[in-house]
C-alpha cells in the first residue's frame, strides 16, 4: 500500500491537489484527521508562533504515552471509516497507536480497491520527522502558492467565516508562519520522497504538472479520470471554505491582493516574506541535477569503455 501525504501552509492549494488526485481510480482519501498534530501536539510553538514555548509533559507522555482524547479521536476515525467498533482498543503508546492509524488506512484503501491511500491535513508539515520515522516509504506532496496571494486568502477566509482557530492571529502572524512553511519546504527539496507542486504552474499548465505528480506516485497519467471528486474530503458545514475546491476542478483563483492590502501593507510583505521565487528555482534546479548525473555516468562509461 503506497502512503502519501498532502502538506503546506494552510490556503495555499492542498484541498484542490488533494481533490484532483481523489479523481483518479488508484488513490483513496478522506478528510483531514490532524492525527498527528494532536498526537504529538504543540502546533503553535512548531510553527515559530511568538512566545511559545514546547509543552511541559507529565510523565506519562514523556514515557510515549498517548492522552486519553487522541485515542478517543483515533476510536471514532475508525468508526467512521469502517462503521464498526475497532476489535482492539486503541494503542496507550504513541509509537503503537500510529502504527495502527497507518494500518486503518490501509485496510481502508485495500477495501475500497485502491492501491494508494491519500491523507491530506496541512500542518503535517511540522511533523514530517515523526511520520518519517513510522513510515520511512511515505511520500509528501509539498503545495506552495505565493506568499502574498496566501496571506490574502487567509485574510479573505477570516473576514467571511470568523474562524479564529484555523484563521486567526492577524496578518503578521500568518507572515511569520509562511516563512516557517518555506524554511521546512526548502529543507526537503531535492529528496526522493518529496514532490513540490507550485499553485501557479498547475494552474498554468496542467497537463504537465499532472504528468509530473502521476511519475512521481508511479500512476499512469492516462487514466481516466472521474468528472470531479466523488470521495469525500471536507464537511462543508464545518469547512464552507472549501466549497470551490472540494471536485477537484483546478482553476485560476480570484486575485485578492489589491482588494485586501493596501500599498503599504503590500510592501511590508514584500520586505518580510521569504522568497517564492527562490524556493522555486531550487526545486527547478533538483529536477535538473539527476539527469546531469545519468548524463555524466554514461560519459564515464564510454570513456572507460564500459
């Protein structure tokens, strides 16, 4: 069973790259679950948020243990996966209980016919170390968008929807945490199990984007696609943000920029965000240097008569 994770700043494209793959016959999904943001918690201090500081842990948890509404959270994802109760309870260790969420997953997508399963939940990001550890195979799908184009969204969002816990804190704050999603993104480019996929480039040329997302989870990209989404990804009751994304359509969205940020505020982001560009052309250069390599290795060979 392949596992892949779909990661990025929040707003910045992972719903609707999440709803196209939902599209293709091979790849199981579900909404997101944040399992290992509560399991492992201290979201805000791992984001870089100002004044934070990592959980003091009592001794249960400083032995693995795992709190008593994670396993809770983790009993009723199985119930809704299923619709049964779990035949074990669910794990006291972090390590073990984990393992059986990677395990229900993969029962998941065996029992749907799917030879891949797709987990979708945007602050993963901060814990890919600790999914890597469990799930060495796994693959990370990195969505980028320009900063100040996801700071707009993120603002736009809050004004419409009042979302304090998932959009709150202002716009400096969001700044502060772009840039902690661009150092993680930088510090993964170039490795084998991790794919970038640039907001901007699949709108623009799609085709292309999506031949290069099919190589890299070993997926034919001629496979017929379903019209949109069928799979369930997102409670719009709970998510109405989502409503334009959840088919999988892929669109060039409405620029908000210039409606939400005056001129000053736009040049403050400008000076403070880390560089899109700059992200970007590494991960260009990645795509480069493994075709140098075979290049040179065949001019090896022939030079020494291989």
């Amino acid at each position: 069973m392949q596992r892949t994770f779909v990661v990025g700043c929040p707003r910045s494209g992972t719903t609707i790259v999440q709803a196209l793959l939902a599209r293709h016959p091979s790849i199981y999904t579900l909404p997101e679950t944040a399992f290992f943001e509560q399991l492992h918690g201290d979201l805000a201090w791992r984001w870089g948020d100002t004044g934070t500081q990592p959980s003091r842990r009592r001794w249960r948890q400083s032995l693995g243990m795992t709190r008593r509404h994670v396993r809770e959270t983790f009993a009723a994802l199985h119930l809704q996966l299923t619709g049964t109760q779990a035949s074990r309870p669910a794990a006291y260790h972090w390590r073990a209980l984990s393992r059986q969420f990677l395990e229900l997953l993969d029962r998941s997508a065996a029992t749907s016919q799917r030879s891949m399963w797709l987990e979708k939940t945007p602050n993963h990001l901060l814990y890919i170390p600790e999914i890597e550890s469990l799930a060495p195979d796994a693959r990370f799908v990195h969505v980028v968008r320009r900063g100040m184009d996801v700071l707009a969204s993120l603002a736009d969002v809050y004004l419409r929807f009042e979302n304090d816990d998932a959009f709150g804190g202002g716009t400096v704050h969001w700044a502060r945490r772009w840039n902690r999603a661009m150092d993680i993104h930088g510090q993964h480019v170039g490795r084998a199990n991790h794919h970038f996929i640039f907001l901007e480039d699949l709108v623009r040329q799609p085709d292309h984007e999506w031949a290069r997302l099919c190589a890299f989870l070993g997926l034919p990209p001629d496979a017929p696609l379903e019209s949109a989404c069928q799979q369930s990804i997102a409670n719009l009751k709970d998510e109405p943000w989502k409503v334009s994304a959840i088919e999988g359509q892929v669109r060039e969205a409405d620029r908000k920029v210039d409606g939400l940020f005056g001129p000053k505020l736009q040049r403050w982001l400008h000076d403070r965000l880390a560089s899109y560009d700059d992200l970007r052309e590494q991960c260009m250069a990645s795509r480069i240097r493994p075709s140098l390599r075979v290049v040179k290795t065949r001019d090896l060979q022939v030079a020494g008569g291989g």
